[in-house]
C-alpha cells in the first residue's frame, strides 16, 4: 500500500471492536484522503475500508455492535494496539466510538429480507462513521447481521 494513502500527519487510523470485554483490532489500517472545504475554510479527513473482505463480523441477532477507530503513529502495528488496550494501555493519539445497541440494529434490520442491507451513518460533532448492516443467517441457521465496509470523516 502506498504510505501517502494509509498515513496523515505521521498517523494511521484503525479499526477496533470490543466484544465480551476484550480488544480485536483490525489487521488493515483504513485508507486515507483529505478534503479541503474552500466555503467554510477546513479540512475533512476520510478513511474507509474499501472492501468488505478488510472487515466482515457476524453478530448473532439482539447483539449490540462497538466499534471504534484509533488515530495511532504510523509504526504502531494492530496487534501492538490490541495488546496494549487488552492491558488497560493507552497508545493511541485519538478514538471514536459507536456503540448500537439491539434495539437500535433491529429497528435498522426490520422488514428487510436476508441478505439485504442498510447504511447507518453515525453523526458525531466533529466526525461522522458509516457502516452497513446485512441481515443474515449465519452457521447452524442462526438469525443475525453482519456489519461490515466502516468509514468516516473527520474534521481536522
């Protein structure tokens, strides 16, 4: 991967879940560009996971879903930062998060059939994450959703 779209300012972003108490960070960073807003005199960076092969997760059906993306230094690797938050450790710049919970995702998931999907989109005051949920049945035909294809903006 080319650094110029992995990396700003020294950082790379990463994607991170918690689920039953512990870290699972992603082994791909989110590829990177910025955007410069000439109306309103600021920056916005997006990052995104340009195939769902980067970030696939089935949940099983009244799961709730956290998901968080990490601003770390450019070396730090994924499973450096999935040590360190499964240590209570602190080595990243900067975190946002999102959490939605069963009621949340099933109001998304009805009346859609298997294997159709919807976006959700996270509005934050300074930043905004978007992800898709497909409704799914997983192994032993247990009902669920995979969530998959996060991305974000930031204002920087």
């Amino acid at each position: 991967m080319d650094s110029r779209t992995t990396t700003y300012n020294g950082n790379k972003y990463m994607l991170g879940v918690t689920e039953y108490e512990k870290w699972w960070v992603a082994p791909r960073r989110f590829m990177i560009s910025e955007h410069v807003s000439e109306n309103e005199n600021s920056k916005e960076l997006f990052g995104q996971f340009i195939t769902s092969l980067w970030f696939n997760k089935f949940y099983k059906k009244d799961s709730g879903i956290n998901l968080h993306i990490f601003c770390v230094e450019k070396t730090i690797r994924s499973d450096q930062l999935q040590y360190s938050l499964n240590n209570n450790q602190v080595i990243y710049e900067d975190m946002w998060s999102v959490y939605l919970d069963k009621d949340k995702i099933n109001e998304k998931l009805n009346n859609i059939k298997v294997n159709e999907s919807r976006e959700i989109q996270i509005n934050r005051k300074n930043s905004q994450i978007f992800f898709k949920l497909f409704k799914t049945v997983g192994q032993d035909n247990i009902e669920g959703f995979n969530v998959t294809i996060p991305e974000f903006k930031i204002k920087v």
